[in-house]
C-alpha cells in the first residue's frame, strides 16, 4: 500500500548561487555528511546537491509534513548504493514520522527517484508499506514444552 508520494523540482542555478553566498553553512546545514562527501567526489557539486534538495523536498511531502512539525534537513539523506541507485535514509523525526505513518504488521520501503536536466534537478518519493515477513517457524523441538 502506498503511504505517501511526494515529488519537487530544484533550480541547478539557485543551489549554485547559495553555495557561492553561503559556502560550508549552507552545506552543513541541510546536507548530511555522507551527501557532502558524494558532492565533492562529482566533478560538478551545485547539480549533485540540487538532486538531493530536491529529494528531501519530496520525502519531507511523501511523509505529508511538507518542511515543518520537526523534521530538519538533515534528517533526510541520500545515499547511493554500490550500484548507483539512490536510497532514501531517515533520521530523527523523520524516522519517527515514517514509524508513526507505518501501519501495524507493516514495514516501510521509501522509494526515490532522482535526475537532471540543468538548469533544473528533480525527485520522485514514494513510500510503500509492506506486509513484514513472518517470523521463521521455530525448529522442531525447540518450542515452548506442551
């Protein structure tokens, strides 16, 4: 069942220029160290870190909070996954936001998308809730006695 779609749209140019006005406050503020890391790796930052601004747009939407009730920016980070793909991880309130959205018997799945075509970075955000797998069966003999 799905939780929750969020989706946002990121100047390139406007991530730039705060960059060049603010520089490492900005960088600290709202990208988390991992975030940081990747974006000095890549040979153009304002472009990698539009994709991630835009990301924690859409997830802050997707939890339906919008950028309010608690959740910090860096409460939300992207990290790419040995073979590229982005994944979503929460922190702080946003992990609890998505405990509290989540229901009983289910686990969440936060799904994201991200690209971009300068001068504009964009994210898609779905979360799923998934039935959580049973617990294995315990071995024979092993059980509570009769």
């Amino acid at each position: 069942m799905i939780l929750g779609i969020g989706t946002d749209l990121c100047s390139i140019d406007r991530i730039e220029a705060t960059l060049a006005r603010f520089g490492d406050r900005f960088r600290e503020r709202v990208f988390t160290e991992a975030e940081r890391r990747t974006a000095r790796r890549r040979a153009a930052e304002a472009p990698t870190l539009a994709r991630r601004w835009a990301a924690k747009e859409a997830c802050s939407k997707a939890l339906g909070t919008g950028l309010r009730m608690g959740i910090a920016w860096r409460d939300m980070g992207v990290v790419n996954l040995p073979g590229g793909q982005p994944q979503m991880v929460l922190t702080g309130w946003a992990a609890e936001r998505l405990a509290a959205i989540t229901p009983p018997g289910h686990r969440a799945v936060v799904h994201v998308s991200l690209t971009d075509d300068p001068p504009w970075a964009q994210a898609f955000v779905v979360i799923e809730a998934r039935p959580a797998e049973a617990p294995p069966p315990a071995p024979a003999g092993r059980g509570p006695a009769a």
